[in-house]
C-alpha cells in the first residue's frame, strides 16, 4: 500500500523489514487528563491503518504508549495531594475506557514509561559506554550531531536546528543535544548511576519500542505537531540505540483539529473532551466524523457536522434492520463500489472518500435487497462492526 510519510515528503509504498508482518508505535496520551476531540482524529486513524493492514494479512504488532513520567501529571498529583501513579492509574483507566468505548480495541501494548526505569538506565550506560552520550554535572545529554546532520523527520537544516534551540544548558557541547536524563531532587525521582533524577521524554519511547519490538520499528506515527523536536530526537536517538539508519522508515502523522479557528488549548480554554461528547453523539457518528476529514488537513471541529453524521447512522441502521438475510448475489455494480473502496484505503488510506463510498454501498443494498454480509469486510475495516450488531 501507498501512505504519505512525513520523512520521505511524498508516497510511500510501504515495504516492512519482515515480509508479512509490520509493527507501529503511536505517541499515545499523557495520562493526566481525559482524552480530548484532538486525540481521537489520530487514534482513528491509526485504527483504521491497523484494521486495514490486518485485513491484508500482515500480522500487525500495535503500541500505544501511555506517558506518565511528564511534569503534567507530576504537578496535577502535587494539587491533588497523592503519589504520581494514582493520577496514572485513575487517567489510564478512563482512557482504556474511553477507547473501548469508541471501538479503538487495535492496539496490542498500552506500555506506561513508569515501567521501564531500569531499563532506561541500561541504555544510557551503554551510549554514554559507545560515545553517542555525554555527562554533564549529572545531566546525559545525546550528542544529536553523532547520528545525524539534520532533523531526520522534520527536514530541518542544521541552521534552522540551531535557530529552534529549545534549551541552552551550561556544558552542552550543542544546542541540539538533548537530555536522557536530568537531575531532580522533586519527586518523584529514582536513583541512577548518575545521582537522582528523572528519564527525558525522548528516551521512553525509544526504550519501550526496543522492549516491546526487540528492535527497530517500521511505522511511527502521531500527530504533526510532536515532528520537531520530539519525532527528530526519537529517529536519531533510535539509531544509535539499534545501530540502523533510519530507525524508522516510515513517519506518519495527522494533522491538527481546531476549534473556532484556534488549535485546541487549555490555555485557550477550548479542550472538547471525548466523554462529554459520547454523552450527546454515537461512537459510530464520532468516527465516520472524523474519517470524513483528511488526516493531513486541519480540521475545524464542528457539531453540526456530528449531527449530520449521527442522522446518517441512523439510516444506516435503518437500511440495515431491513436488509434480507437470505443470499442473493450483488450485482456488478456493487462488486465494483467495494473494489473502489479498498482501492482507496490502499492509496494513501483516503478514508474521506471512502465515506462517501459506504453511503452509497448500503443504499444500493437497501435498493437490491443485498445480504449485510457482503458489507461484513468494510465494517469490520472501518471499526464499524457495531453497525450490523
């Protein structure tokens, strides 16, 4: 199948280091909230790529991390009075929760990074041992210039890397050289070799990725705005830990949603959580919404557009109850709308026209008395198997 990527810049067809199978890691949610309306337009997404690859019989091995070593939900546990992994484990649950709620049941790891201390410690040793990592006051920072001469996803050049120094601690021998691991004296912190502290963001999904993969990966995905610094560092960071360039041949994102023409912020006082918006519309009206809309657009969130797609739902189920359960073969027609559809998730999952495709398959099923079963595939694809319950 073909798929943008955003390292390559254009259509990519997509070859996976082992024949039939493939594995993909997706920066999931920092479990200190809810999930919000933004999250669920790359979740489906990607739940819809795996149900696909699946679907073509590549034996697909799905994680979605669970970060809850962040400041975020250090400083929610601090208001609240209780230890950092209650918060964890009260927002890791919600969101497993939520995410069956919604029929997103793909993934086959929710790794939390709490989980893999050791390990991060293990790593580190051994780059600071290769000479890709340097210790500074206590402070590991990888030296990004050792792997690569510019952002291996973003695209940027060293000058832009340079003008988008995003820290400038004392000892760096650059500015782009990121930290694996930083000195804390605030809890919660563990022991190191290196004194007290705490493991850095870009570590724990490189880390989790080696232990759940047992190497490089072949997609990684999220959304657009974790391209620079954070899918950079990982590709970089990855490289010198699996010792292959690229560590990941495939970089996928989605793009942003926005509200009222402002990207969703709690500083803008605009988060739409998922949740609340169960308790008005479908989980099946929440995700034909969101793959009516390209993943590589911005996308202006919009609840009349949800209440469009709950009345298609509606008549969906409706055409559906009434359809016959005895067989009769589809006509030509119908056999060639199927093959359009599928044709159209295989070139660059284009999920927005395959919407428009589903309508018309069950109204013309409607119209021939065609068994449900000749759907059960799309479907079962599109995550929309609770349709035809």
């Amino acid at each position: 199948m073909l798929l943008y990527t955003t390292n390559l810049r254009k259509l990519t067809k997509i070859r996976p280091r082992s024949r039939r199978a493939i594995s993909i890691q997706v920066c999931g949610p920092t479990v200190y909230d809810g999930l919000h309306i933004g999250h669920l337009k790359t979740f489906f997404f990607f739940d819809i790529l795996v149900r696909f690859l699946r679907h073509l019989n590549y034996d697909v091995k799905f994680c979605l991390n669970f970060t809850d070593i962040d400041e975020s939900v250090f400083e929610k546990a601090e208001r609240e009075g209780c230890p950092f992994n209650v918060i964890s484990e009260k927002f890791s649950s919600l969101i497993l929760y939520t995410l069956k709620k919604l029929n997103i049941n793909t993934p086959n790891f929710f790794p939390r990074s709490s989980a893999y201390i050791n390990h991060y410690i293990l790593q580190i040793k051994k780059l600071l041992s290769q000479g890709f990592a340097y210790n500074v006051n206590g402070n590991i920072f990888f030296e990004f210039e050792k792997i690569y001469d510019r952002g291996p996803v973003s695209g940027f050049d060293k000058s832009t890397l340079y003008e988008l120094r995003f820290d400038s601690y004392a000892g760096k021998r650059s500015p782009i050289d990121f930290l694996l691991w930083f000195k804390s004296n605030l809890k919660p912190n563990w022991d190191s070799p290196w004194g007290i502290g705490r493991p850095g963001w870009h570590l724990q999904d490189v880390v989790i990725a080696h232990e759940i993969f047992n190497g490089p990966h072949d997609v990684h995905g999220g959304a657009i705005e974790l391209v620079y610094p954070h899918h950079d560092f990982i590709e970089c960071l990855g490289a010198a830990i699996e010792n292959v360039k690229p560590y990941v041949p495939y970089w996928v994102h989605t793009c942003i949603l926005t509200i009222k023409g402002k990207k969703m912020s709690k500083s803008f006082g605009n988060i739409v959580y998922a949740e609340d918006v169960l308790k008005k519309f479908s989980p099946e009206s929440l995700r034909i919404y969101f793959l009516s809309t390209p993943r590589d657009k911005v996308t202006e969130f919009s609840m009349d557009s949800l209440e469009h797609f709950e009345n298609v739902v509606k008549e969906i189920k409706s055409r559906l109850s009434n359809l016959s359960m005895s067989y009769s073969k589809p006509p030509n027609h119908l056999i060639g709308i199927k093959k359009q559809f599928f044709k159209n998730l295989s070139n660059n999952m284009q999920t927005y026209n395959v919407i428009e495709l589903l309508i018309s398959l069950i109204r013309d099923c409607s119209r021939y008395n065609v068994n449900p079963i000749f759907l059960a595939d799309i479907f079962k694809v599109l995550g929309l198997e609770t349709l035809q319950n």
